[in-house]
C-alpha cells in the first residue's frame, strides 16, 4: 500500500479546521470499508492522498434523532445501528432492511451511513431507500452549513459534489407519512454478503383501496440515483393489482433505457428491474394483491 500520513479529528471543529488548511490531498476515513480497498489499488509511484483523516471519534455526527416529524442520521451510524434502530423501523423501515442487507455483520458494525453515500457506488443499498424517503444530505464546512436533496448530489456513478473542505455530517428525511407502507428489495450473486446486481425501494400509501402516493427508487438501474415519476404517476388514483405493478414495473424499465440507452447489460436489466420493482410494490401493498 502506498504511504500516507494519518490524522484523528476528535471534534468536528478540529476535522473542519484541517480539511480548510491548504496542502496535501486529504481523504476522510470513517469505516474505511470503501477507502481501504480504493488505498489499497493505488500501485507505488501513482499518486494517492497525502493524508487520511480519520473522523471516527467525532461523535456530534453519529447517531438518529427524531423530532416528531423529522429523523437524522449522522453521518457515522454504522448500518448495523441503523437496522435495528426502534425508530428507523417504525417511521422508515425500508432504511432499515436496505442497512440490514449491506455486506455481513461485523462489515455492519464498522461500515457508516455517510460512507455509503459519498463512496457513491451505483449499488449502494442505502441510496435508492433515501431517496424514496426524499432525503437531503447535509454538509458543513468551515463557511456554514450546505443542504442538497441527496438525489442531487451526484454527479455520475462514484463522484459526488462535495467539496475539498466539507463533511457529511447528516442525512435526514421526514417520517413516513401516516399508513405508509415499503419495501426494499435487494439483488445479489449470492443471499448474503453480495453486493447488489439491482435493487429498488418503494413507497405506497393507499386509502380506501386506492393508490394516493407511490415512490419508486431503483438501484444500479439510471445513471444517478432518482426516483422514477413515470412509473409512480402511472399507479396514482388506482386500485393496487398484479397487472397495474407489472406495468408500473414495465415503466421502470422503459425509463432506465430512455437514461442509459441500451447497453451491454440491458437484455439483463430491463426484465429484472421490471420483476424487481413488481414484486416490491406486491410486497408494499400486502396480501390481497
Ligand atoms: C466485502 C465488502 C462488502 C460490501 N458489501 C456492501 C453491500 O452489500 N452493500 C453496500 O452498499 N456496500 C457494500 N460495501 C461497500 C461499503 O462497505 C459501504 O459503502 C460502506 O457503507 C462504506 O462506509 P465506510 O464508513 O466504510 O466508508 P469509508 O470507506 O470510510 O469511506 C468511503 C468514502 O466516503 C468518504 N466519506 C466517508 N464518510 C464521510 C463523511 N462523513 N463526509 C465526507 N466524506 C466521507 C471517504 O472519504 C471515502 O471516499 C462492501 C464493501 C466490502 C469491502
């Protein structure tokens, strides 16, 4: 592994302060399940960042919090805290099955949130959750603090628009509403520690027997995470049934090759992200359907 100098943040004032001063390229560290890989390919004499900073001991930036409407996240919650969180289970449990399916447990314990984010991995399992949960990520750098809808922090598959001199210290979103129902539903090689071939997060509230709101957030499947309008408009004011998901389902995949154009993989993609998202939208909607 190439050399670098390692420094500890042990406030968040301290990691601000560092990341404002010019100099060597500065990497953030917080599991280091992703860095530690991406360090490890740098071959010697190709130039990697000069300095990690280790924010670990930051605990301002870790943890949930509701307020009764609202819940935040800090930015260094591992995955494991996330999935048995009592209040992500109640108020965003398709956050909590995609944390629960991220690598294996002890990968759980250490992996972070923020790191799942700004890593921005097409098949990162968090994402598509946050994004049907309308998640903003929050930013702060020594100027002040920066909020962006989290599906607009991306910029293309691994590169996201944080700056030099910013942390993420947060995502938040605002409860589920009242009657909500999701589901997340992962695809891997394999039923555990996989890492997703697609996957997709849905929401629907339904009232009496009819579809008032539907949000549909596929994974691995557009250039940058997004929710897929066309699909959810489509089962807006309808009565939940097998036909109306599969066309829903249909939808997605016509939306995935409008963005991407047809591709290599598209003779894969277009009939599993069209099952995928119908058989999540069954499983939001329940029995019956
Ligand atoms: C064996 C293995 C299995 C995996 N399985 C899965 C899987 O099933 N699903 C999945 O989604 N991912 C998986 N991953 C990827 C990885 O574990 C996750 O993306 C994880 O959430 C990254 O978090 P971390 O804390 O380890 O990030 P790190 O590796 O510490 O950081 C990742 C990136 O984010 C930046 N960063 C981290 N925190 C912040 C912050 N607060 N502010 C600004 N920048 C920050 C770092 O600089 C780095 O660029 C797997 C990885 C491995 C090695």
């Amino acid at each position: 592994m190439i050399p670098f100098n390692l420094e500890r943040a042990e406030s968040l004032e301290q990691a601000l302060e560092f990341l404002d001063r010019d100099g060597t390229e500065v990497k953030i560290i917080a599991g280091g399940t992703d860095l530690m890989v991406e360090l490890r390919e740098i071959s010697p004499g190709e130039k990697g960042p000069g300095t990690v900073l280790d924010i670990t001991p930051i605990d301002e930036i870790r943890g949930i919090k509701d307020d009764g409407s609202t819940i935040t996240v800090g930015a260094l919650t591992p995955h494991r805290e996330i999935s048995s969180s009592p209040i992500i289970l109640q108020y965003a449990p398709l956050l909590a099955s995609a944390c629960s399916t991220v690598g294996a447990a002890q990968h759980r314990n250490i992996a972070t949130i923020g790191g799942n984010v700004i890593n921005g991995s097409p098949a990162a399992d968090s994402v598509p959750a946050l994004v049907a949960l309308n998640a903003e990520a929050v930013f702060q750098s020594k100027s002040g603090e920066r909020v962006s809808l989290l599906k607009d922090i991306y910029l293309k598959p691994y590169q996201t628009d944080i700056k030099d001199d910013e942390i993420l210290t947060a995502v938040r979103f605002p409860r589920l509403p009242e009657g909500a129902t999701s589901s997340y539903i992962k695809l891997g090689r394999r039923n555990a520690l996989a890492i997703s071939r697609m996957n997709v997060a849905v929401v629907l509230v339904i009232k009496d027997g009819e579809i008032t709101e539907a949000r549909i957030s596929p994974g691995s499947t557009t250039p940058t995470p997004d929710r897929i309008t066309t699909a959810e408009e489509l089962l807006i004011g309808k009565e939940p049934s097998e036909e109306l998901f599969r066309r829903a389902g249909q939808a997605v995949s016509e939306e995935m090759i409008n963005r991407s154009g047809r591709r290599w993989s598209t003779p894969y993609k277009e009939p599993v992200i069209a099952a995928l998202t119908a058989r999540a939208l069954g499983e939001a909607a329940g029995e019956g359907v």
